[in-house]
C-alpha cells in the first residue's frame, strides 16, 4: 500500500505542470483506487466530504465547515457529487475547500480547468419576501456578527458554485458573498443570472482559470477583485457586467485581465443571441472597472459602457479603463468618452501588485494554468 500511494503521488507531481492544477494540493484532489484511503496525499488533519462514500467524514460541506476550530490552518476534500446546500464560512484561520478530480481527465488540456470540475454546490434561493442580497448566496465567506474581520485566505479548488434559483426573469440570485475577508479561487465555475459575485465591504478576492456566468450586474460590490484568466460568459444582458461603488482614496473595484467574455452557451436558451451588453455601469459616482488585455466577442456593446437606470450620462468621477481590448468587441474607436483608453504605460500603473497594495500572501501564485 505504501508504494501504491508513493506511485501515486508520484505521478500527481509529474504532471502536476498541466493546466489547471494545484502542485500543493493535487495528490489530495485525485480520486484514489479501490482499497487505498480517499485522504491518501492529503494534508494531515484533512477532513472528508461524501454524500455517498461511507468512509467520509461527513456528507454535507457546512457540516465539515461547522465541526472546525477557530484557530489552525483547515482543509476539507469534497468528494464527486451534487451538494444541494448554502456553505457559510465565519471562521477566521485559514481554510482550504478541494474539489475531487478524476485522474483519467484532471491531466487532460481544457479550455478551462473548471471543465473538469465533479463537484456542485448549489442552491435556488433569490430575493423574495425580505431575503436580502446576501442572504441568498451560495457561499458566504464573512465574519459573525460583531467581529471586524472574517477568514484571513480562504481558497477554493475546482469546484462549482450555482444559484439555479428559476432563470433570468427572477430578481437577484447570488452564487459568492464575501465581506471583510480575502478569499480566492482557483478552477472553480461560478453561475447565475442576476449579481452572480458580490465581493463586499472590507473584502478583497481573486479569481484565475475560472468560469462566471450571468446576466445583469454579475460581478458586483464594494471591495476590491481581481480576475485573472477567467472567461465571462454572458447569459442575456442586462445593466452591465460590472456594478461597483467605488470609495475615495482606495483602489476598490472590478479588474479583469488576460480573461475572455463571450456569450455563454447556454445563452440560446435565454435571451435572443444578437443582444449585446455593456462592460459596466456605476452602482455610485466613484465607481472602477479596469479591463486588460481580454478578448470580447461579438456580444459587447460599442460603447462599452452605460448610465445607471434613471441616469443620462456615465459620472466623470467614475474611473472606467481598458487596455488592449481585442476581438469582434474589443473595437474601442465607439466607446463612451469615460472609458480611459490605457498606453501600455498607463496600463503599467494597473498590476496586481498595485491594486492589492503589495503581493498577497493568501493567494496561491503555485496554481499552474
């Protein structure tokens, strides 16, 4: 048994290099061979999640989440499986959600990694009878009541987290919920229709070889997120992509870079395939969104950009970018005049780096994609 698992981590190492994978955590990930433990290449103490393996330590992920400590780092493996549940994370020591892959298909090349993904979570709840926005999140990553600051690095791996709450019609569905937290994702799939991802007060997330689907506002919030290498596919459209409320002094906002925004493929089912829709609208006056270097396809607007409902013209004070834009709608010549188009210059002042003030221990810059 002992060269069995030497093997295997073996090999998950070796090929660790392909897209879409976590050199750190892939050996965990692995779906194992009968007889030999799905925690095998796990770090010590991981916890186990199955709805069907009796060997797991629980079948529910809120139920791993809520068994956990305040303080020391945690890791929680998901087994393959749909998980209808909202996941809620207060905890403010570091915690790690693994998504299970199958070995015949984790090393095989994909468009993107979340094509490989075997693990959902989802839910269908949307703003009714009182709920609020946040309330209706698939994941909520945000400190109890009373307390300044949530989870120091939470990290999420090829995993899929829905709102499947009816269609486009209904009011807001959230899939993410973060507030006063740093969270990042890695492989993961994110889809909704309305406010798809909310990154809150106080929060700060990042995203790369992800999937986001949605419709109206999808990417919203107050703090500040950053998009690496991600493919926004658009479902219908309605308001903008983006919806943010900026802050005076601070950098908070949407930056999207090296990503892809297309129509979603299951747009046909949704809307009529030659609507086009704006890369943003300001939620207040100060509002950012920063694109670089993304393709567009035919779906986005010319101008780019639009007025809040009820609004006339896009704010000046809002701070509206892109650089290198390419693709049937990456054509700036149409754009709205408070679209800043960067020089390669000016895009230099919009890295990572620069956004997050300093490089981000909590995000893991090993993810090979």
């Amino acid at each position: 048994m002992e060269q069995l698992l030497l093997t295997f981590v073996t090999l998950a190492s070796v090929f660790a290099h392909v897209q879409g994978l976590s050199p750190v955590y892939t050996a965990c990930q692995l779906q194992k061979p009968a007889g030999m433990s799905p925690l095998a290449g796990c770090p010590e103490g991981t916890l186990y999640v199955s709805p069907t393996d009796a060997s797991a330590n629980f079948a529910s992920v809120q139920e791993a989440v809520t068994s956990l400590p305040e303080t020391g780092d945690a890791v929680i493996l998901i087994g393959e499986g749909e998980y209808f549940e909202m996941v809620n994370v207060t905890r403010s020591a570091p915690l790690t959600l693994l998504g299970q892959l199958d070995p015949a298909t984790a090393f095989e090349p994909a468009g993107n990694a979340s094509q490989r993904n075997l693990v959902q979570i989802w839910n269908n709840i949307y703003v009714e009878n009182g709920l609020t926005d946040e309330e209706t999140a698939t994941l909520t990553v945000a400190p109890p009541s009373g307390q300044s600051f949530g989870n120091v690095d939470f990290k999420a791996y090829n995993i899929d987290f829905e709102n499947r709450a009816a269609n486009y019609s209904i009011s807001q569905a959230l899939v993410t919920s973060i507030m006063y937290a740093n969270a990042s994702f890695y492989g993961c799939a994110f889809a909704s229709w309305q406010d798809t991802w909310y990154t809150g007060h106080g929060a700060y997330t990042y995203a790369v070889d992800s999937i986001i689907y949605g419709q109206t506002d999808y990417l919203f919030g107050f703090g500040t997120a950053w998009f690496q290498s991600v493919t926004l596919a658009n479902r219908a459209c309605g308001g903008g992509i983006t919806a943010w409320q900026g802050t005076n002094g601070t950098r908070n906002g949407a930056y999207i870079a090296d990503s892809r925004i297309i129509r979603s493929p299951d747009a046909n089912a949704t809307t009529v395939t030659t609507e086009q829709c704006y890369l943003g609208r300001p939620w207040n006056v100060l509002a950012v969104a920063v694109y670089l270097r993304n393709y567009m396809d035919d779906s986005i607007r010319p101008a780019g950009f639009t007025p809040w409902d009820g609004e006339t013209t896009v704010p000046n004070t809002t701070y509206y970018a892109e650089f290198d834009s390419y693709g049937p709608g990456g054509n700036t010549t149409a754009r709205v005049p408070q679209d800043h188009i960067l020089t390669y210059t000016q895009a230099q002042n919009f890295t990572l780096e620069d956004v997050f003030y300093g490089t981000p221990s909590w995000i893991d810059f090993d993810y090979l994609y």
